[in-house]
C-alpha cells in the first residue's frame, strides 16, 4: 500500500519510524530484534535510510596511501527484505539518494525495488562526502532531488511510485532564506513528489509557521513532522551544529549540567509534550528518527498512541 493510501484510509494517527541501516557485522536477526519494540505500536511503514559509500585510505608499502570507496552498511534494499519477510503488512519506505550514483544506477535500484514489491520511496539529495565543504554532483547524475522525482516519474510511466521528500522547517543549511527553500520543495511536489515529511525539530511553533507558509506557497501534499528525542548532553551541540537547527531556550536551560541519565529523561519528555501537542493540532502521523535506539522511542509512543 502506499503511503499516501494509508494517509487516505487511517482513522487516527499513527507513528512511522526511520531506521538506519546496520554496519557491517551485525546479523540479520540482530537487527530484527531491534526493530521488534516498535512492533506493538503498529506502524504501518518503516523508512531505512541510505548513506553514501566512504573513503577507506589504505597504506602503500612505500608510505603512501591509496583512497578507495568502501561500503561499510549493509544496503538500505536489503534490510528492507528482511523487515519485509519478518513483518508482514508494513510497508518499508526506502531512501533513495542522488549522491554518488548516476541516473542508471538510481532507476536500476527502482527496478529492484519494483520487483520486491516496494511501492514508495523517500527521494533526497544525499550529503556531501567526508571531508568536502560542497555538494558535488556525480558525472551521468542528478544534482537535486527535485531532478530526481521527476526522473523517476519519466521513467517509470504508468507504474507509479509513491515518493516522498524531504522539508526543513528551520530551512535546509545551504538555502539562503526559508523563502527560498520552500521554493526548492515546491519544486520536488510539482515534480511529482506525493507528501513531505520534515527534519526533526524541538519548537511545535517552527512547525506550525512552516506549514502555514508551504500552504500559502501552494503545497498541498500531507507534511508529516519528524521527531528525534534528545538523549545525550552532547547532542545539545551536536544536532545544531549536524543539521543546522536551533534547540529552545527553555530545553538547553533544562540540559545545562545534566549527566547522561538526566539529559535522557528531559529530552525523552520533551519529545512526549512536543507529540501530545502536535496530536492535538490534528497532524495524521508522526515520524520518528530512531538512529538505531530504541527505548526512548518506545517511551514516547506508549505515552502518545
């Protein structure tokens, strides 16, 4: 089923979850049993992340280095198989990245993806590499995701996809204004993106204003928001700085000399309050950014759904 089919057919909202595929090592099981908390809460899609594959520099005898990429992930396609053949009925939502691949490789990858039965996708730029201040398109590649969604919508004709992409309520890090940057999301919905759902966020306000002006820009599409629960006290530097995002006032207040066990359990009620709230405002589903943790997530959805 696709997700705008489920947006369509829910009688109440409901939690999706993102995961991030595992490193190498871990073993089918493993990962399984980490996705099973969330399982009593009955999501109807899991999104899987992709990450781009990594410079590995390894030693010459002569003292130099040679640089080869290495994938160090197991594929996002085939952790997607595996949810599938554990949980039957939920839906998987895998990323498809225009970072270091060409348009070839991407529809080869839809192909695939049609053959699981896989019917949506999540379309994004993808980051830069390791080390480069810019985002430096791959030669025989798409250079943005709204080239992307409308590739894969020339592509695939009749047999539609259902994409979504992503949106930044604090606007995405290279955008000069948020002006701007619901101009560049509305142009991966008229490419033919079907729903939104946006990065993660500690002010319901930011939210609320950002929907309201992709409404008045003319973006009809469902914007689903995403939610990650703080859990560290470093993260009180690192999100800011890893994904160009402000944390309240009252929040880094709250966090300011916490030891770990404390900065869990504010940031785990915080992300309970921020959930109560935006059910409150009517939002059909929220998305939550696992980063491969669990018990957090597992508290926030008992005390919300």
């Amino acid at each position: 089923m696709k997700i705008t089919e489920i947006l369509q057919s829910s009688g109440k909202p409901f939690p999706s979850i993102e995961i991030v595929p595992p490193l190498k090592g871990m073993t089918r099981e493993e990962l399984l049993e980490g996705i099973a908390p969330f399982m009593e809460f009955n999501p109807p899609y899991i999104n899987v992340t992709c990450h781009r594959d990594e410079y590995e520099f390894v030693p010459n005898p002569d003292g130099s280095f040679t640089r080869n990429l290495v994938r160090n992930r197991v594929s996002e396609t085939s952790v997607a198989s595996a949810i599938m053949s554990r949980y039957k009925g939920v839906e998987v939502v895998p990323h498809i990245i225009c970072a270091g691949r060409t348009t070839e490789q991407v529809y080869e990858e839809l192909d695939n993806l049609r053959y699981m039965g896989i019917e949506n996708v999540l379309a994004l730029r993808g980051d830069c590499m390791v080390g480069e201040k810019r985002f430096t398109p791959t030669p025989g590649g798409f250079s943005y995701a709204s080239e992307m969604v409308a590739g894969i919508r020339a592509y695939e004709g009749e047999k539609r996809f259902c994409i979504g992409v992503a949106g930044y309520p604090e606007k995405h890090f290279e955008a000069p204004n948020l002006e701007k940057d619901i101009e560049n999301l509305k142009a991966k919905v008229d490419a033919g993106a079907d729903y939104v759902i946006t990065q993660m966020f500690f002010n319901n306000n930011v939210y609320y204003r950002f929907v309201k002006k992709c409404r008045e820009a003319g973006i009809t599409v469902p914007i689903i928001p995403g939610i990650k629960p703080l859990s560290t006290p470093r993260q009180l530097t690192m999100l800011p700085e890893a994904f160009s995002l402000d944390i309240p006032v009252e929040l880094s207040r709250m966090l300011e000399g916490a030891d770990k066990e404390k900065a869990y359990a504010i940031g785990t009620q915080w992300a309970i309050e921020q959930c109560k709230d935006l059910l409150a405002h009517g939002v059909p589903a929220i998305h939550f950014y696992t980063m491969g943790r669990s018990k957090n997530i597992v508290e926030i959805l008992k005390e919300c759904f």
